[in-house]
C-alpha cells in the first residue's frame, strides 16, 4: 500500500454490480476491493447474495469495510432502499459507481423484444434510478459541507463503435451512456458533483464466457486468442484496469474532471477497424 493519505480515505462508496457472476474478479468486485483498499467505505451492491457476501468477505479478509446488499438496480423501489441502507450504515453517499451490466449477442433480426426491454431497463435505467436516489443526498451534503460527490458509470466501447460481434441492445444501451453522464454533470457542476463515464474495452472477466459462439471458437482458448487479436499489445486488459480508472475518477485527483468519458481499451478504438474474422 502506498503512503501517505489514501485517496478515497473518509469516503463513503456505493458500488452496483458488486459480484461476479462467475469466479475470479469482475469489473464491481475489483473496483470494490479496490476503493476499500484506499480507504473508503463500501456498500456492495448485487443482485446475487452470494455475489454481494463474496465481495464483502474479500473486502473484510484485506481489513477493509463493507456492507453486502442485495438490489435489482433495475427496479426504482430498490434503488431507493440500498441508497437507505447506506445511509444508515455509513451517514453519507460520496461515490456512486454504476458497474451493473450484461448482453445478449444477436441484431435486429435475432435480439427478441424481451431481451431489448431487459438490458435497457438493466444496462442505461439503473444508472438513471441510481443517479436519481443519490443526487439529492449528495446535494444535502454540498449545502452542508461543500462537498457533493463524484458518479462514476461504466460503459464500454461496442456503444461507439463494431466490435466483432453483434451486440444491438447491448450497444445501444451502452451508446445512452455518455450522454448521460455529460447531462448529469453539467446540470450539477456548480454543487460540485462530478460525473464521468469509463469507456470499457475487451476484458478478460468471467462475463465473457458467453460469447464464445459468437466468435465461432470451439473453446475458451481459441475465443481468448481471438480477443486478444483485436487488442494493439495482443492483450486483454483486466478488471483492475477497469478499477484503476474508476479510483482516479472517483477520487480528489479528478477534482477538475467532469462530463467525460475515459476510453480504457489498450488502444483498440484507435485502430480505424476490427477484423470480425481475427
């Protein structure tokens, strides 16, 4: 651990999609480890409990601090009632990170009414209900200390560009992201809430076991290869990429940030295309 004040040190964080859905470290349960690690206050948030208790314990076993909830983020009644629950365990709300997501491979012809209605409603109206539960608490804290907060949401780069793979709901729930992000932010600059968006790109996390057939791989190796392709160093990042991001933007560091979206994909959105076939 590095020395000195700890960047997120007296902070109170609220981290939805917490879990992973399979083992090892996702995006959530990374970037919560990770904020409690530099000194904040976690309420981890998932809609799994074993998930949320797995984060917490991970947390716990480091000497951190965190209480596990359960939540469809998705649902306005329980967005309502985890932003309490924080609340009443930790007094404030000083970083929302909105992590939750998932996908469905298929376009139009393939991606069913039902499934477009449920990664809308789990993908981009989560962040809008999140958002909408913390900010008046955060604009009780500006009148009170001046201090408002910081929201940070995950998107990913299928939301501005093809990817490989077709991904029609998930990117366009993804594509709402930026907008608003920026709409959040400039609406509430002056209460010195900050919001920012991180712009994810191919991971290796356990959520990407679903599409091995989308690529066309007859096992996890050959879709890793394939990935992996894609990437300019021939690498896929990792889930503390992503955390890293996220602790710089929720943290005092990124003070005079607000309204952007930090690109976090080893440089692949540079590239002026990708390779379905790799």
């Amino acid at each position: 651990m590095r020395q000195g004040r700890l960047r997120l040190e007296d902070k109170v964080a609220i981290v939805t999609g917490a879990g992973s859905i399979g083992p090892g470290w996702g995006n959530g349960k990374a970037t919560a480890a990770l904020f409690a690690r530099e000194g904040a206050k976690v309420l981890a948030v998932d809609r799994s409990p074993e998930a949320a208790e797995e984060a917490r314990a991970a947390i716990v076993a480091e000497g951190g601090v965190c209480v596990a909830h359960v939540a469809d983020v998705s649902i306005a009644a329980q967005v309502e009632r985890l932003v309490a629950v924080c609340l009443e365990n930790f007094g404030r709300v000083d970083v929302l990170h909105n992590n939750v997501g998932i996908a469905v491979v298929g376009g139009p012809l393939e991606t069913s009414e039902e499934d477009w209605d449920r990664l809308m409603a789990v993908n981009i109206k989560s962040m809008f209900l999140t958002c909408r539960a913390v900010i008046p608490v955060m604009l009780d804290q500006f009148q009170r200390d001046g201090r408002g907060g910081a929201i940070v949401n995950v998107g990913a780069i299928a939301g501005i560009r093809w990817t490989g793979v077709p991904l029609l709901a998930y990117a366009a729930s993804k594509g709402a992201v930026d907008p608003l992000t920026k709409q959040i932010a400039l609406q509430y600059a002056k209460q010195r809430i900050r919001c920012n968006a991180i712009t994810a790109g191919f991971l290796e996390t356990p959520m990407i076991t679903m599409l091995r057939d989308a690529y066309g791989a007859d096992d996890y190796e050959e879709m890793m290869r394939k990935r992996n392709r894609h990437i300019p160093r021939g690498q896929m990042g990792t889930p503390w990429d992503v955390a890293n991001a996220a602790l710089f933007l929720a943290s005092d560091d990124a003070d005079f940030i607000s309204g952007q979206s930090l690109v976090v994909d080893g440089g692949v959105t540079s590239q002026s295309w990708i390779d379905s076939n790799a």
